[in-house]
C-alpha cells in the first residue's frame, strides 16, 4: 500500500493550536481551519509552499491564505461544511452554533441553547439543512437552518458527560461522549442504541457505506464497532492519547485508518489488519490533535501547534486551558504522494 507521507502545505497564520480542520466538499480544493485564536481560516493549499519556514509568515500574509472568518469570541472547536460549499458552521467557547456565507464571510444564523461549550457540529438532511451540535452540557441539538426558529428542534439528553464528537448520516446522528458510549439516534424512528466502549470517546467517524463507526478513546486505541450491533471489529494501537481530544479518520477509500497522537506524531493503520503503515513526526513533536481526509483526493491534512496546549480531558470533562503566558503557533500540514 502507497501511503501519501510527503508533506506538500504548510497552512499558518493562527496564532494558536488549530483544533479543527476540514477539506471542502467535491474536489477538496480548499482547508478550513479554526483555532484557539478564535478565527476561522480558509486556505489554497497549493499556493503555501511545504517548508515550515512559512511559520515565520504574519497572519495576513500567510501562503494560501484567502479569507479570515471572525465573529466568535472564544477558541474555535469544530467545523462542518455543506456539499455546495456555500456554507460552513462553526461551534466552539461561545455556547453559540454559528452557520456562515463563505463567500461573503458573514454569519447567516447563530444559534443560542448550550449550556456549555460547544465541541462538535455536523450538517445533515436532505439539503443539509440540518444543524447537529454537541456540547460539553451533555447534549446534542439538532437545529433547522430553513426555518427562523431560534430553539432547537430537538435535543437528546442521554449522555452522562460531554459530548465530544457527531457525525450525521441519513436520519441517524452518531454521539461520542466522555461517558465512554457511543450513542446512535435513528431521528425516524425516535429511538436511541447505545454501545459502551468503556473509555472516554474523544471522536466517531462513520465508514462510507455507514456500516461502521470509528472511535477513538483516552485508552490510546481506535476502535471500529459494527454500526449494527456494536460489534469491535477491529483495534488500532500504538499512539498516545490519555489526556487530550486526539481525533481519527478513514481514508484512501477506507482502506486505511489515521489519526494524531499526542507524542507529536501521525499514525496510519490497515483498516482490515490493523497493523500499523506509517508513522510520521508532525508539528515538532507536540500533540496532533486533528486530521481530516481529502475524500475526491490521495492527501490529508493533519493539524496542531508547535507548544504544549491543546484540547485536554480531566477528571472525565473536556478542558482546553492554555498558559496564558506560553505564544502558541499553530499549523496545519497537508500530505500527499510520495
């Protein structure tokens, strides 16, 4: 297997750890990314040149910037995209569920509910029309973009702790939770399943064909459930992850498995074997604490900061302190073929 392992873009200009990072939709073109300097940042990766002497470039001239996103008021913690690209919604400190005009830069609709930080968004429904956000109150809510409503039209409460990760597909929404359970709501049916991994769950992706989710945990293992009975199906182990949110994610046609690592390295399994295929130093050495796969393309991107922050699990809730005195770079690297 030709795994892609040579680094193409360096992407800089946030001035703190990236905790989110995202390919536009069809041909990937694009990067978003957002930070714990509360922007949001859109990227050509094949104007940044791959040296990471660019790091030294200001955030106005950083390579392959083309637009800054700015409206929230604290760190920036997860990104979702529409399938036209016309749209992005953002959560993060606020408490707030942010849907954007890329174009134009402007917010369209900012929801307000969460009792808590908000640590993940997905979008979904037919016209993806449909805002799914998960929160460290312990809840996932669902929001309808169409409509003027300014509460939301659903809220499952089920969770015990934080809500880490979601994912959407079709009229299921998959939620990870610092209580170590994965939690799938079928909207159509009005009825939850739930599998316990054990450990707190840090992200889930779903496989293309939606048969399987992948989870990632604090026990340093990533695990792939059967969607339909919650089945392992498979273990990836060998990075580090006991203290912060690490996130993985399928790739190469889901035939590979990748995710960061908080020894400052990338790591990629087989999926069917889950023997590992590549391991890569990132980020000199500091937590990687983000992935994302090109889904029309054989590249990646990995994100992080070259320091000690990033976003942190303690005593069972999601923590994302930085030492107010420490400066925090952070970066965004894109892989492709060798």
């Amino acid at each position: 297997m030709i795994f892609p392992n040579r680094l193409t873009a360096t992407l800089t200009g946030h001035g703190g750890p990236v905790h989110c990072v995202t390919f536009s939709a069809g041909a990937g073109q694009y990067v978003l990314t957002g930070s714990s300097d509360r922007t949001i940042r859109l990227y050509n990766p094949l104007k940044a040149a791959p040296s990471a002497l660019a790091a030294d470039a200001s955030p106005p001239t950083a390579p392959g910037l083309i637009q800054t996103y700015a409206a929230h008021g604290y760190e920036v913690l997860d990104l979702a995209v529409s399938a036209d690209n016309a749209r992005f919604a953002s959560v993060g400190g606020d408490r707030q569920v942010f849907l954007w005009d890329v174009a134009t830069g402007r917010t369209l609709r900012r929801w307000a509910g969460h009792g808590g930080r908000v640590n993940a968004v997905a979008l979904g429904g037919p016209a993806q029309e449909v805002v799914v956000s998960g929160s460290f109150d312990a809840t996932v809510r669902v929001w309808d973009a169409k409509s003027a409503a300014p509460k939301p039209v659903q809220v499952f409460d089920d969770a015990r702790d934080s809500v880490s990760s979601v994912a959407v597909m079709g009229w299921d929404i998959v939620a990870g939770s610092v209580d170590g359970r994965v939690r799938v709501y079928d909207v159509r049916m009005g009825v939850v399943h739930t599998d316990v991994v054990g450990y707190p769950v840090t992200s889930v992706a779903l496989t293309g064909d939606g048969a399987a989710v992948l989870v990632s945990t604090l026990d340093s293992t990533v695990r792939l459930l059967d969607r339909a009975d919650g089945q392992l199906l498979q273990a990836y182990k060998g990075h580090a992850n006991a203290e912060y949110r690490v996130r993985s994610c399928l790739g190469l046609h889901d035939a590979v498995v990748v995710s960061g690592s908080e020894d400052g390295y990338l790591y990629a399994w087989n999926l069917l074997e889950g023997k590992v295929v590549e391991r890569m130093r990132a980020h000199e050495g500091k937590v990687a604490s983000a992935v994302a796969w090109n889904g029309k393309g054989r590249e990646w991107a990995s994100a992080g900061g070259d320091g000690e922050c990033g976003p942190r699990v303690s005593k069972g809730n999601l923590s994302y302190g930085c030492e107010t005195d420490a400066v925090w770079i952070g970066t965004v690297c894109i892989w492709g073929m060798p």
